[in-house]
C-alpha cells in the first residue's frame, strides 16, 4: 500500500474504548496511512490520541459542526496532502487489519468506482441491510413504523435488497455512511458532503451524487462489523434532526416527481435479473 490514504472518524461523547478498538483496526493495516479524529464534542477528551501514534491527526471543534462537516474537515486535508483514497469510519465500527487493503485493490482495478462500501454486520454477525434503491417518501416512513405489516416483509425485502445472494457485487445509489472508501478525484468532481444536513441523509445525498458520474459499489467479500443504535428512533432530539434532513433530502431531490428514482432503481434490479422477477 504505497499511496498514501487517509481515514477519518468523527467524534462526539463517543466512548474512549470503543475509539480506541476502531483506531487500532485502521492502523494495524500498516502502509501509509493518516487518520483524522474529527472532535465535535464539549471538551478536547480524546486530545491524547494523537501522542500514540504519529499516524493520528486530532482536530477538535469549537462548535458541533455536524457528522457531515466533520469528515469534509478530514477529506479537506487529505486532498492537499495528495491522497489517492479516503475512509469515511463511524466511531462504533471494528474489523480485520485485510479489510483497507483489499478495498484500496478492488478501487485501483476498478477506476469507474467512486465510493463502495463493504458488507456491515452486527456484532452477533447477522447483516445489516444498508445498501437501499432509491426510496419515495413514504418508503422511508414505513421502514421506520414497519407498518403496513401485511405489506412491510414485500416492501423491505426489494427496497434493502434483502432478496440478493449475500456475496454478490453490485451497484446501488444509497450507501450507508457508517464505512465508505472514496476515490478522491471522484469527490472533487462531485463535492463533499452537503453540510445542510447536520447528521443523517447527508451519505444518501453524497452516494447519490456520486452514482450519477462513478459507480457506487456494495462489495460484501469484505466484511466490519458496526454497533447499529438507530438513535433517531430511541431519542427525540436526535429524532427532530431526523426529520429535518428527511425535508432537505427530498426538498432537493423532489418528493414525488423524481426523474432519476425509477430508472436508477430499475437498472440496480437488474442486477439481479438471474432471479425470479415476481421476488421483488
């Protein structure tokens, strides 16, 4: 792994040891690699990171300025340093030291890749479904409710791709934000995250964005495992700010009217056309 490639994670109030398990992952990759500790939170606790090792960048915020402003922060940085790739990483996620390396192979054969993400798992190994098809309003209400539940199991099964073969390679507009390597080329054309949107949809906004010019890659011969909380279901706050980048989101791409929605969905099931049609 000659080229240098940076990898950011963002904090906030996050638990020391769960950072701690997430850094050593990304580090014993070895090679050339820089990682930002991006820290949104009150106080500079996590300051100490960047004395273990001279690897570790740590910035710390005055103010919060959100998940998708603290990567465009890292991502900044690693364009005037000349990266070649870059590894957006959630704070709760853990893997093996193969996972950057094959990734970073996979992106170095396949050039019309912008951003992929690998197969996420729970800590039990279960899947967690993240890929998604282009999702209507409503889409994402019921996936919330689960409800109607005599049309719910129908619904989730096509719009998560549930259905697929769990190793199957493929191309899907709405990635999950939680692990992504991005071509650096690809984000320059395209932009960073949009940082109207202060914590969720701002990964299907950037994923979407990159579809239209690069593929954007499920690729599950790799796999991490992440400690999915869905906070915007438990707290209201984080609810509220649920629901304001759920108006954004569609706000920008239209609510009912979307051109792109059911072409780009079309052409990701198509991927599957080796299985019976009437399963999605």
């Amino acid at each position: 792994m000659g080229n240098l490639i940076t990898a950011s994670i963002v904090l906030f109030q996050s638990d020391v040891s769960e950072i701690k398990k997430n850094v050593d992952c990304i580090l014993d990759t070895g090679g050339n690699i820089r990682l930002y500790l991006i820290d949104n939170s009150a106080g500079s606790h996590f300051s100490f990171f960047s004395v273990i090792d001279n690897r570790i960048e740590y910035i710390h915020n005055d103010i919060n300025v959100g998940y998708g402003g603290g990567h465009n922060i890292a991502l900044k940085k690693a364009i005037e340093l000349g990266a070649k790739y870059h590894f957006v990483i959630n704070p709760d996620i853990c893997f093996k030291s193969d996972v950057i390396i094959t990734m970073v192979e996979y992106m170095e054969i396949n050039k019309e890749v912008g951003m992929m993400m690998p197969q996420i798992l729970n800590e039990d190994g279960s899947i967690q479904f993240l890929p998604k098809l282009l999702p209507r309003p409503f889409d994402v209400i019921m996936r919330k409710l689960k409800w109607p539940h005599f049309y719910y199991k129908k619904f989730i099964e096509r719009y998560e791709m549930r259905i697929a073969p769990n190793d199957i390679v493929y191309c899907t507009p709405v990635l999950s934000g939680c692990f992504n390597i991005l071509r650096l080329e690809s984000i320059k054309e395209v932009g960073m995250y949009d940082e109207n949107y202060f914590m969720y949809f701002e990964d299907w906004d950037l994923s979407r964005r990159m579809f239209k010019k690069y593929k954007t890659v499920y690729y599950p011969k790799v796999s991490v495992y992440h400690g999915y909380e869905s906070g915007a279901s438990k707290k209201i706050g984080l609810f509220f700010t649920f629901l304001k980048s759920f108006f954004i989101y569609f706000n920008t791409w239209g609510w009912f009217i979307d051109l792109d929605r059911a072409k780009w969905n079309k052409y990701v099931l198509s991927q599957f056309s080796f299985l019976k049609q009437d399963n999605f």
